[in-house]
C-alpha cells in the first residue's frame, strides 16, 4: 500500500521529512531482506523510559545484555548471522575488554540504543531510532575517554563522551646502587732520607669514577673514586724533615663513593724540626651516595715536631630527583544528536595528571680525617672537617590534567550537548631530605670533632610545581 503526500516545494521541513521517511523505509526493506530473524524481534525488547524518545532515556542509562534483543556480538557467537538486527540495544562492552573488544555496539537498524563502551572504547551509535552508548572512561594510566556514539539518525540523544584517566604518576628517585669497583689509586710517594733539609714527595690523586673504553671494547663502569696515595716519609740526620702529604681522593660517579684521602707521610729529625705530613682530601660522593673519608695527618720526631692536619672529608652526592608525572587523559567527545530531535552527548571530563615523584635523599658527607701525633715537644695536628652532606633531591612535578571533551553536535532541532571539564594538575612531588654532614676529625692529642648537622628536609610541592630538595647539614669541625 503506498500513501500520496503533496509537498509544497516551499517547504524545507516537509521536504526533510519526506527525505527522511524515504530513507526509513530503505533501511526497513534492507533489514528485512538482511535479517529475517532479526525483524521478528519485538519492540518490548527496549526499555520503557526509552521509548517516547525523550531527554529522560539519558545514554548514562545501563544496556545489558539480558534486556537487550539478540545483539550482534552474540548473534556471532550463537550462531546468528553477525550484522545488525532490525531492533534491539546493542550490547555494552564487557568489564574485561581489550582492543576493539572495548567499543560498544550499535543499536538496531530500525529502533535500538548504542552500547556503552569500556575502558576507552567507544559507545555505539543507535539506527533510525534511539540514544547512543556512552563511551567508556579510561582506565590505563594517561589513557583517554571513548567517544560517545551518535543518537539515531532521525532522533535520539548523543551518548557521553567517557572519562580520561589521570596520568602516569613520576616515580620516585632513586640513588642508584654502586658495585664495588674502584678507580685506580693515587701512587705513593717513597721514603727520602739523608743529611740536610729532607723534603719528602707528595702523594699522588686517586682516580675519578666514571665509564672507561677498555682497548677496543666501550665501555666498563668505574663508579668509585680511587683512594689518593699516602705521602712519603722524611728523615733527616742533621737538619730540618718535611714529609709528604697524601692524595686526594677521587670523585665518585655513576652512584659512587668518593675515595678517601692519602695518609700524610711521617717525619723524622735527630735535631732540626719534624713535619708530618697533611692528609689528602676525600672525594665527592656522586648521586646519593657518601663522600669520601679525609686522610689522616702524619705523625713526627725530632728536636721539635709539628703534626699533620688531617684531610677534610668529601661532600655527599646530592639526591636524584624524582619524575614528573605525565598528563592526564582527555575526555571523549559526545555522541551527535538526532536529525530532528534529540541533544547532543555531553563531553568527557579530562583526567587528573600524575602526580610527581618524590625526590631521594642526599648523601652523608665524609668523615674528616685525624690529627697527626707528635713524639717530642711540638704541636700535634688538626682533625680534618667533615664533609657537607648533600643536597636532597628535587621532587618531579605533576602532570597536567587532560583536555576536556567537546560537546557532541544538534541536529536540526534540540541542542548541543555540553563540554566536559578540565583535569585538575596532578601535585608536585616532595624533595628528598639533604645528607648528615660528616664527622670531623680526632686531633693529634685525641680532641673529637663535633658531628656535622643534619640535612634539612625537603620542602613539600606546592600545586604542580615538584618542592626542591632540603640542603645538606654542615660537616663537624676537626678536633
């Protein structure tokens, strides 16, 4: 049976109508050519707030698939030829989706509401009839919100664009772990003695950590500083004895300590004035880790001694920093709305950034090295400082929130749907506690030096901005 209408050519709204009740009944006769099953599906097979086609049958609303007709997905899986049905929701994704898995599917031919996606999938798009799925919010770390599926084509509601999810939070910082390998040692200085004033050779500085070619093979990783060499002794049978000081120690690198200084050389005089030796300096710790211990000073003989000072203690490494957090994910686009009724899919909400990673603690300075001894009248020597602690490390800053989804687009009629929010920026990290400073050294005639002072601690993160790391404390005073 077919119905004469007279259109006015005047008349855009009629024609529409006619255009669209044209393609009504394309899309029936090919669902009914295509899914002869399908058509006997009955129209209760919908929710009842979902049939007036009104604001009220919101996409938020649940499409299981126990109230749904045959959907293709399981059509597929029951054998059912796997395209669309005439009628019916298409099914939402299921909780434990991957891939393509994770998109909702799409509403019957005829009449029928998208499925909600999951995990970042998209919801699926309604026929002729009906509201689209809301897309799925993001689940994986930085990962965005689905899209909303489209409202049908002559009406509906657009779905929800889903959720991003917050961002990849920074990892903490972490002072690497060193091996025992160290660089090569500073040589020492031989003994020197005979008539007249005596001066006795220093020793040598211990080598730097660091990642050395070995011939043609690149490369091996030395992370320790190398000790400094001891100084050479001086004895003098008639006059003046000045010994040597020992080597400073190398720096660390890689996460290695510093290498402790040289022992100071001994000095013997039968008559004129006995110097021992300075001791070496120890060397700088590298990241997070302790500096290296200063040398002793050398002790002396003679008609009158003067001891060797000890070497002052290496400065702790400073802490690594912590990661910055990545951005959150954006928040999907709404579903477009009905042809002549029906609004847009309200828009994803952007998800958090990652908040930033705290940074590691500095390392402990090195203790000062002892005061050298003295056998006859005289001075005994100083104790060496002790090292600064190192600094703590800066905490990562927070990623920043992710972009909001656009709100889907009206058709002729209705309105479009509203923008999601943006993400809230994820927090800075906070900075790593600064290093003990080291212990400062014994004096020749056994004086204790005082402890160093604690490292302050780090200060927390203020917004997105990671806090910086609290300073070293100030090595102890040699005795």
């Amino acid at each position: 049976m077919s119905i004469a209408v007279e259109v006015s050519a005047k008349s855009p709204l009629l024609a529409s109508l006619v255009v669209a009740a044209g393609l009504a009944g394309t899309a029936i006769g090919a669902s009914l050519v295509l899914a002869p099953d399908a058509a006997a599906t009955p129209r209760s097979s919908l929710p009842a707030d979902c049939m007036a086609l009104t604001e009220s049958c919101a996409t938020s609303a649940p499409h299981s698939a126990g109230r749904s007709a045959t959907p293709a997905s399981a059509q597929a899986v029951a054998g059912y030829p796997s395209f669309r049905p005439l009628f019916g929701n298409g099914a939402d994704a299921p909780a434990d989706c991957v891939g393509n898995a994770c998109n909702g599917r799409d509403g019957g031919i005829i009449w029928g509401n998208g499925g909600a996606g999951a995990n970042g999938g998209r919801g699926g798009s309604a026929g002729l009839f009906g509201n689209g799925g809301r897309g799925g919010d993001g689940t994986a770390p930085g990962q965005n919100g689905g899209a909303g599926g489209n409202g049908g084509t002559l009406w509906g509601n657009g779905g929800a664009g889903g959720n991003g999810a917050p961002g990849v939070a920074g990892s903490a910082g972490v002072n690497p772990v060193p091996g025992g390998v160290a660089a090569q040692a500073g040589d020492g200085a031989g003994p020197y003695l005979g008539y007249g004033d005596i001066i006795a050779g220093d020793g040598g500085d211990g080598g730097n950590g660091g990642r050395y070619p070995i011939g043609a093979l690149c490369c091996v990783d030395v992370p320790n500083g190398g000790a400094g060499g001891n100084g050479g002794w001086a004895n003098s049978f008639d006059r003046n004895a000045t010994a040597g000081a020992g080597g400073n120690g190398g720096d660390g690198a890689l996460g290695g300590y510093g290498g402790a200084g040289g022992i100071g050389g001994v000095a013997f005089a039968a008559n004129g004035v006995a110097t021992g030796g300075n001791g070496g300096d120890g060397g700088a710790g590298s990241t997070g880790a302790t500096g290296g211990r200063g040398g002793a000073g050398g002790s002396a003989w003679g008609g009158s001694a003067i001891g060797g000072d000890g070497g002052t203690g290496g400065a702790g490494g400073a802490g690594a920093d912590g990661g910055n957090g990545s951005k959150g994910g954006a928040g999907g686009t709404g579903g477009r709305g009905g042809l002549f009724g029906g609004k847009g899919g309200k828009g994803g909400d952007g998800g958090t950034g990652g908040a930033g990673g705290d940074g590691a603690n500095g390392g402990t300075g090195g203790d000062g090295g002892a005061g050298g001894t003295v056998h006859s009248p005289g001075a005994v020597g100083a104790g060496g400082n002790g090292g600064a602690g190192g600094v703590g490390g800066r905490g990562g800053d927070g990623g920043a929130g992710g972009d909001p989804g656009r709100g889907g687009a009206k058709g002729l009629f209705g309105r479009s749907g509203a923008s999601g929010k943006t993400g809230d920026d994820g927090t800075g990290g906070r900075g790593g506690a600064g290093g003990n400073g080291g212990t400062g050294g014994l004096s020749g005639a056994g004086a204790s030096g005082g402890a160093g002072k604690s490292g302050q601690s780090g200060k927390s993160a203020t917004g997105r901005t990671g806090g910086a790391g609290g300073a070293g404390g100030d090595g102890g005073a040699g005795g």
